[in-house]
C-alpha cells in the first residue's frame, strides 16, 4: 500500500447476497415483502411482474429500486394504486437507510377491511420492507475502474509490482509483440495509479481508461 493511494468509502457499497421474503398482518391486511438483488432496471422490472402474477388477486403491488451505484443510479418508486407517499416511498426509505444498491423491493397488500390510513400504510409498508432486509446478509461491493494498458514485455515486472501496490486485478493478459493488459483498480485510486505507474515505466507505457466493474 503506498502513500498516495486516496481509498474513499464512496468507492464502496451495499447489495443483497440473496432475496428474501417478509409477512406482516396488520389489521387485517397482510402484506408479503419481497427484496431481491436487481442489476439494471429490467431485472427489477421482471421481478416486479413475476411477484404481480403469483400474487394476481392482491390489492396493491408497491415498489421501489435503487439501481447502478457504479455509474448511472436510478431511483425509483410507485405507491401501485396506495394513497400518494404511503408506499413507494416507505419501501424506498427502507433500502436507503441500509444503504442498499442494485435491489428491487416489491410489497404486496391484501386489504383487510379496515382502513388503515395514511400514518398506518406508510408504517407498515415501511415495517415489511425492513422485516424482509434485515433477514437477508448484505455483502459490500467494490467500484473499480478498468485499464487498458500496452508495453513492452520488458517491464513486465514493473507492472505487476505497481498493480500489487494498488490490490489491482489483472482481469486479462494477452502476450503479443508487445503485451496487452486489462487491469481493473478501485476507482478512487485511479489517478495515482495512472500517474504511479506512468512514472515507475519511465513513461513506456499505454495507459488508457476503458470501463468500470464492480467486485
């Protein structure tokens, strides 16, 4: 580890490391709370309408997602047919108060018969939601960005003791004329690592940023 690396915990988040079902009854009304682990919008989506097709004679499917730390994030809820803010956003809350990324989370009310008001579904929207979380492990992911690099097989040696210096991950290694590298390092680490590794090659390397990964 060197000196000039600069971790940040913004390079790191929460996910589920599994779905994970809930059952509240109140009043009457039950509610099923279901998270599950959603990478892009379409994966919450799908979830949403597998959940909305088990449990087709319900009153309510409410939802909320919060999606892409790594890059574009998306956050998004629906109250589902609920009075404005008493669904959608409770579940929501849930998961930003756990800190919760790439997951979809989907309650499904079954009423009652008695009114529970808006004090009384946002609370147990909100119960439900937590109820299935705090069931589930969450597991901490790593946002990294992804190097390209290309040098000569000479300083070989040089690259690999830099990206030991930074915990990189050498994600793929092609040995031609000259060597092609794709190397992926928290990202904030970045630009260290580039200027780092520029200086220890004596400027004989290509460095190019190509992407971002989680791990």
């Amino acid at each position: 580890m060197t000196s000039n690396q600069q971790k940040t915990d913004t390079d790191r988040y929460l996910t589920l490391g599994r779905s994970c079902n809930a059952v509240l009854t109140v009043q009457g009304s039950r509610f099923i709370a279901m998270v599950c682990p959603a990478s892009t919008p379409e994966v919450a989506k799908n979830v949403l309408e597998q959940v909305r097709k088990k449990y087709h004679d319900a009153s309510h499917h409410c939802y909320a997602m919060r999606i892409g730390y790594a890059d574009d994030q998306i956050e998004q809820s629906s109250d589902a047919g609920e009075p404005a803010g008493t669904a959608g956003r409770p579940i929501l809350e849930v998961l930003q108060s756990k800190g919760v990324w790439d997951v979809v989370g989907v309650v499904t009310r079954w009423f009652g018969g008695t009114k529970l008001g808006t004090g009384g579904l946002k609370r147990a929207y909100h119960e439900a939601t937590e109820m299935a979380v705090n069931e589930v492990t969450l597991i901490s992911r790593v946002v990294s960005s992804v190097y390209t690099l290309r040098f000569e097989h000479s300083l070989t040696g040089v690259i690999y003791r830099v990206i030991g210096e930074y915990d990189g991950l050498v994600t793929s290694t092609d040995f031609g004329s000259r060597v092609r590298m794709e190397v992926a390092v928290r990202r904030g680490d970045g630009r260290h690592f580039h200027d780092r590794l520029f200086d220890a090659a004596r400027g004989l390397v290509e460095i190019k940023q190509s992407g971002v990964s989680v791990r």
